[in-house]
C-alpha cells in the first residue's frame, strides 16, 4: 500500500493530505489512488503476458464497480467477470468487450441470460445442469450458440473465511465432482450449447499458493477425462480469490502493532506464476477473474468521531462511518487496520470504534489499540478498495459515501455524496 503513507504524522493518498480531501469532501469518504490499482493489475498480468500463454484477466467487477475504476482497468486491457445483469450492463457501458466478458453466478435470471446472449458475450460460466437446460433453450429461441464453462467445486479448503469460502461440498457454488462427468456429457449434447471451458473459484482472500496448486491438479485430471468423451476443452478459467495483507498495513511508533496471525502473504506475482507453471502443460487458454487483489490496498474509508463514550467495560469511539459505509467487519467479522489521519503522542487505548447505525453489530473494529481519539478527530480505514462501496446501503436510511481518486497531484471526485432527496426514487 506505498501509495498511501504517513509524512510528518499526517496521512498522504499520494500527492494529498488526507485531512485536506476529507475537509474538501466531507466524511464518510472513500479515496482510491490511480497508481495502486495500477501497480496491482500489472504485478498480475506481467507473469501472463511473460508466459506467453493465451490468457484473459478478467476483473471481478463486484470488488469495485466505480465507473472511473471501470474505466481503468478497461484501458489496461482487463476483461470483466460479471455476477448480474447489471454489472453486464457497466462493463458494457465502461468500455470492456465482449469477448472478454464473463458471467458467473448460481442464480441468473432468464432475463439476464436473454441480455448476455443478445450481447454475445464470450463465456457463461454455469452451475447446474439446469441452468444449463435453460441456457440452451434461450439460445435455441434467439438462433444463437451460448458458450459455456462448467463450474467445478472441487471441495478444496482454501483456508479462509467460512462465508468466503466457495469450493467446498458445502456451498451453493459449482457442481459437485460426483456429478460433473454426467454433466459435462449432458451439456455438450444440448442444442445450441457449446463446452468451451471449466472453471474453478474455491474462495477469496487466499493468501497461500497451496490451495491452488490443488485446484490446477484437480483441473487438469478432470480435462482429461473430459477430453476422453470428445468434448474440446479450450479454455481453463481458475477464478480470482488472491489474498491480500490487512494488518500492520501503515506501521509508526504511534500505531500499535497487531499479531498476524497469517504466516505468509504470497505476493500477487508468486500467485499467479506458480499456477502459470502448472497450466503450460495443458495447452489451453487461461482465465483468470481477481478481484479483490486489484483493488483493496488501493482504498481507503475515512471517517470522523463523533462523540466518545466509555461504558461500564469498554469506551467507544462514536464515528460518522457505519456498517451500510463498509459491511465487511459486520458481515465477515473482517479485520480492517484503522488509523488516525494525524497521529499523536498520545499512547494506545483499546476501544471499540463503531458506527450510527441501529445495529450492535454495527462497528468498524472491536477490542482495537489505538491512540486517543477525540471528537472531530479523522482516522482511515485501511484496504477497504474493495468490497467497501460496492456492498454499501441505504440502512437507516443514511447516503452513499462520496469517492474520490487521486493520480500523483490531481484528484477527481469519482461519485458525489448521495443527497437525501435521491433517497425516496
Ligand atoms: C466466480 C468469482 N470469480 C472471481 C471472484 C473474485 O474474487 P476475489 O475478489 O477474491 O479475487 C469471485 C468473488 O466472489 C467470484 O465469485
């Protein structure tokens, strides 16, 4: 994250104070810094276009779906892999292209397959055989080919949250490796279906290479088989899911230092290089759909206290900045690194640092060390680039966060703050 660092105690999102971006644009605030994300794709996309492999980076657009960040990524050459219909509807609209666009999800509506169909997309990415069915029918109905990839789960623990977890027997995702031969025979038999692909998505915010590693073995088995019963598998899809660091992000004499509990972050690079090795040998096109990786350490929330108020067993640090501005500490138990914008000698207390919001569950970080905050005070939370806006609400009825991007000495106001009169459309 060395495009956000203290100078003389005070915060900088590149060439600006942060104190100064909050005071232009108010809190709660989210600032993303133009170089980070571009650092970030290249670090990943370098080993591919090293590798010679035929390949693909498409970017997880739910990570971040800011138009400005859209843009981008689209400019650097990155594809878009879609959840939804709408998010179909940004990349089109923010300059990503067809064939390089691809839609995942367990639940696509009939009219989003109809969209992505007219559009001509080149990739489903399937996870029943009865979405398959329907595919097959809308395209037979439209007089068009659908290309598919089947989506695998190769219940492999990729060792990170339960509710990020994707690949396991127990999750919604994918089909299971009991059924996945019946299927892909099925699915290649279906009118105006055709099986380009197989895909694999075994969580997020995995931080080891191992689980990977795993996941190429398993692919290359099941091509295998697959390509025994005649179908052509050309594309090789490994999903996205690259950790990134959260603790100890911004270190300083006046930031305590937290246990990390993580022994080791592959470094994006290493990730993607240590599977590039293993899929040379199959011969295929590679995809790849990073998400968070792009994004996160390119973001930060900044927020102000409110009020402080110390209970009968712990002091709380009252913010303007709540769960519907950032959901991952209430929805994943998330750790996020929070720190003052101007620090102080001031030593460290342990608080809790929560929202407005009518939830207890409603906190930006609990049982946290921190320098002694008081009303007014700023503080940034840390590596929030990426499913921070883009899980946001109106809970309470309270507005969307403005955002902000920062390029070296320029700054551009990349959403306003909502205003209340939008609040009832
Ligand atoms: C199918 C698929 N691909 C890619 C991603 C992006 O994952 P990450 O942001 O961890 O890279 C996700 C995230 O949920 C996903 O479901």
């Amino acid at each position: 994250m060395n495009h956000f660092y203290f100078k003389d105690n005070h915060l900088y999102a590149e060439n600006f104070l942060v104190e100064d971006l909050a005071k232009e644009f108010g809190t709660p605030l989210y600032i993303y810094s133009k170089n980070q994300i571009l650092k970030n794709y290249r670090e990943i996309n370098q080993p591919l276009v090293n590798s010679k492999l035929d390949f693909i980076n498409c970017y997880a657009i739910k990570a971040n779906s800011n138009p400005e960040i859209l843009k981008l990524l689209a400019e650097e050459g990155a594809g878009a892999e879609v959840a939804s219909g709408g998010e179909l509807y940004l990349a089109l609209k923010f300059g990503y292209l067809r064939n390089k666009i691809t839609f995942t999800g367990v639940g696509k509506t009939d009219e989003e397959i109809e969209y992505a169909l007219r559009e001509n997309i080149f990739n489903f990415t399937v996870e029943s055989l009865q979405e398959i069915k329907v595919i097959s029918e809308i395209a037979h109905k439209l007089g068009v080919i659908a290309r598919i990839s089947i989506r695998v789960n190769p219940d492999i623990d990729a060792k990170t949250h339960p509710y990020i977890t994707t690949g396991m027997k127990e999750n919604k995702f994918g089909i299971d490796s009991k059924d996945i031969m019946e299927v892909f025979k099925t699915a290649n038999g279906l009118p105006n279906i055709d099986v380009i692909g197989i895909h694999s998505h075994i969580g997020s915010q995995i931080t080891e290479v191992n689980p990977y590693i795993e996941a190429v073995k398993y692919l290359g088995e099941l091509i295998q088989k697959v390509e025994k019963i005649g179908i052509n598998i050309r594309y090789i899809n490994f999903g996205g899911g690259f950790g990134v660091q959260y603790k100890n992000i911004l270190t300083h004499r006046y930031i305590p230092t937290e246990e990390d509990e993580t022994s080791r972050y592959s470094p994006l690079g290493e990730h993607v290089e240590s599977v590039i090795k293993m899929l040379s040998a199959y011969n295929k096109k590679l995809v790849i759909e990073p998400g968070r990786s792009l994004v996160a350490n390119a973001g930060i929330l900044v927020g102000k206290v409110l009020y402080t108020k110390q209970g009968e067993v712990k002091k709380f640090i009252i913010t303007d900045t709540g769960m519907n501005d950032l959901m991952r500490p209430c929805l994943y138990q998330a750790y996020h690194q929070v720190v003052p914008t101007t620090l102080k000698d001031t030593g460290f207390e342990t608080v809790d640092i929560v929202g407005p919001v009518c939830e207890t569950s409603d906190f930006l970080a609990t049982k946290r060390s921190i320098q002694v905050m008081e009303r007014g005070d700023r503080f940034a939370v840390l590596t929030t680039g990426a499913y921070g806006y883009s899980l946001s609400s109106n809970y309470n009825a309270r507005l969307r966060p403005a955002e902000v991007l920062v390029d070296g000495d320029k700054h551009y106001l990349i959403r306003e703050r909502e205003k209340v009169e939008e609040l009832h459309y």
